[in-house]
C-alpha cells in the first residue's frame, strides 16, 4: 500500500486526485492539506488524521510519513513541502509549477542529496517524462511544449483590452483552478512550463520549444538527434498524468475512453504569437539570468493574477506588472530557502507597487 500525502486537496488537482486514490486498491491517504478550507470533514470521511488548512506543511509531512507527496498546492506556498520531500527521498509528484520555476536550483540540490525520485504532473511535463523513458538525454535534440493557446488564440492586443475575468476563466479545453486558467489565457502557464522544464530535463533553454496545438490532443514531444520525435497524445484529462504519477512505475488503469483516432481527428499546430503574448519570452529571459529572477516572474505573476480576478487590473496589465518588476527587481544569487522567501517578499511588494501604475489603468 502506499501512502499520500496530498497537499491542495480541494484545488482541481486535488479532486481528481481523490477520485483516483478511491478507485485504487493500492493507494491510501496518510494526510491532507489545503489552503483556507476547512478539512476536518473531508478528512473524517477518509479516516486520515493527519490534515491542516494553511500553515507551513512540513511538520504535517514529518508526522505522516508519506511515501508520495502530490504537491498540487497552488504558488509559490508549494515550495517549502517540495524541498522536504526531495530532501528526504521521498517520491514527490509535482503539480505546483512555481516550486522549480523559483525554487529550482534549491530543489535539484535536494534531489541530489535525498535521491528521491521526482514525478511532474502538469500534462506537458508528464508526457515529456514518459517520451524520454524511450531515450537518453545525449539522444535528444530538443523537447516541445505544446500550448491550447488559451481562449484568445487569434487575438491581437488591441482585442484584448476589455477580457473580463469571466471571460478569461472560459477556456477551451482544460478544467482548471482560477489561477492556472488565468495563465494558461496569458500563455504565462508556458512561461512557467518553460523554466520548469529547464530544471526538470536538465536542456538549455534554447532546446525548449513551445508551439500552439488548439485541440490539446498532443500533450508534448520530444525531438531526437536522428530527426525522429516522439509524441504523447490523449483527451486532455489531467487525471491521466495524475493516474501516472500515483502508480509509477505500475500504469494504472483510468475510466478515461481511448483516443478514437478514426473519429475524424485534425492535429493542428501554430506558431506562437509573442508578440501578443510576451509573458513566454519574459520567462526565457528570467530562467537565462538565473538566481532570483525566476522567483520574481512568479511572484509577480501571482499578484498580478491576484489583482485581475479581483477586478483591480485589466487584463494585459497582467504582463506590464510581471515585466516591470523583473525590471525593479534585484536578480540576486538563491543560497537556501530563506533567502528565497526575501526574494519572493520584495517581488511581490514591487508588483503590488505597480497595480496603479500600468498604462492600460491610465
């Protein structure tokens, strides 16, 4: 049997994650954890006694002993547990973006001491993952993020002034939780994908490629030396990457019908408009300087978010706080955790500086 700690619980991950752990004969939850929601019910029902809403999560996994942490908590609060688990080999499942995109350097020094094994979630990542379990690194040319594009796939910025947060919640073709929705319709989800496949794959950033595939059936590739490349393709469904990090190495069988390849399916693939959508670019630009700068695109983008669904910032002033505040910030060198939090602080108190000053409020 092994035992989860799942930290998000009741995020969109964290559900699916539920429906997976029941259906399972293998699988048992050892704790929970969520945000603000209170889990006293949810935890009743489960028989779990370890469970807490908000805090610091490690002294719940130090109680627990999970054999698996799925970290689906959203942001840069997510960090603390992933180090933990790394540093304590225990195998970690990694739904929260944020964790390598500001916390990279730190967590690969506490994989390399802990030795434990590190399962990425997100669906590109995933399938990168398991393309690569037919290669070695040295074989590989380079590996493609494939994007939806969002809800406003086509549009120019002008179009984009007025998005209300109702309609940015509406995407196309993923269920997911408020924040991740809002990056994957700035296309700032890829940005963080981006660093994070840096840290995740060990390739420069010039070998990571992103490209627009509407139909999300594609869920990424990886490219060889020999021209060939290898594909992940399924319904975008995330309890499938989740399935495939709860039972590595076994693959355990979802509810999820096969792909219909005979129903008339079109793969159809983009480039990517930077130009509109900057925010991919402002992250290759804050994972090439390294240290602190990817901490600081995070936590920017975290205010930023924050401020447009709560209706105080327009919508493409998402990208002028981000890009203005890795402009003020100072890209110092990340030694441990704590200095990354002071990174984290001061970023975010220079975007929140920035919500009054972008030009789309004047």
């Amino acid at each position: 049997m092994k035992r989860i700690a799942l930290l998000g619980a009741t995020g969109s991950i964290g559900r699916q994650a539920l429906e997976i752990i029941n259906a399972s004969g293998e699988l048992e939850l050892c704790a929970l954890a969520a945000g603000t929601t209170d889990l006293s019910r949810l935890a009743a029902e489960r028989g779990v006694k370890h469970f807490q809403s908000g805090g610091d999560l490690v002294p719940l996994l130090e109680a627990s002993q999970p054999d698996l942490v799925l970290n689906a908590v959203v942001g840069f609060a997510g960090c603390g547990a992933t180090i933990w688990a790394l540093e304590q080999g225990v195998t970690l499942a990694l739904a929260n973006k944020e964790s390598l995109v500001a916390a990279g350097e730190l967590a690969l020094a506490a994989k390399e001491r802990g030795g434990g094994l590190l399962l990425p979630v997100d669906s590109e990542h995933s399938a990168i993952f398991q393309c690569l379990e037919r290669g070695t690194a040295e074989q590989v040319a380079s590996i493609v993020l494939t994007a939806s594009g969002g809800p406003f796939r086509g549009h120019s910025r002008a179009e984009l002034e007025r998005v209300t947060p109702e309609q940015a919640l509406a995407h196309p073709t993923w269920q997911m939780g408020p924040k991740i929705t809002i990056d994957s319709a700035t296309l700032a989800n890829k940005g963080l994908e981006v660093i994070e496949a840096h840290f995740l794959f060990g390739l420069p950033y010039e070998r990571i490629e992103v490209i627009v595939h509407p139909s999300s059936i594609v869920h990424s590739l990886v490219r060889f030396r020999d021209g060939a490349a290898l594909a992940h393709l399924g319904y975008p469904d995330m309890r499938v990457p989740i399935s495939f990090a709860l039972s590595y190495p076994e693959r355990a069988a979802t509810p999820l019908e096969p792909l219909d390849l005979a129903s008339g399916l079109t793969l159809e693939f983009q480039a990517l408009d930077e130009e509109t959508f900057p925010l991919v670019s402002l992250a290759r630009q804050a994972g090439q300087a390294g240290g602190s700068a990817p901490c600081v695109y995070s936590a920017a983008n975290e205010v930023a978010v924050a401020a447009f669904l709560a209706g105080q910032l327009p919508f493409l002033s998402i990208i002028e706080v981000v890009e203005r505040t890795l402009e003020r910030a100072d890209a110092s060198p990340v030694s441990d955790l704590e200095s990354l939090v002071e990174a984290d602080t001061a970023a975010r108190r220079i975007a929140t500086g920035q919500l009054g000053k972008t030009s789309s409020l004047s």
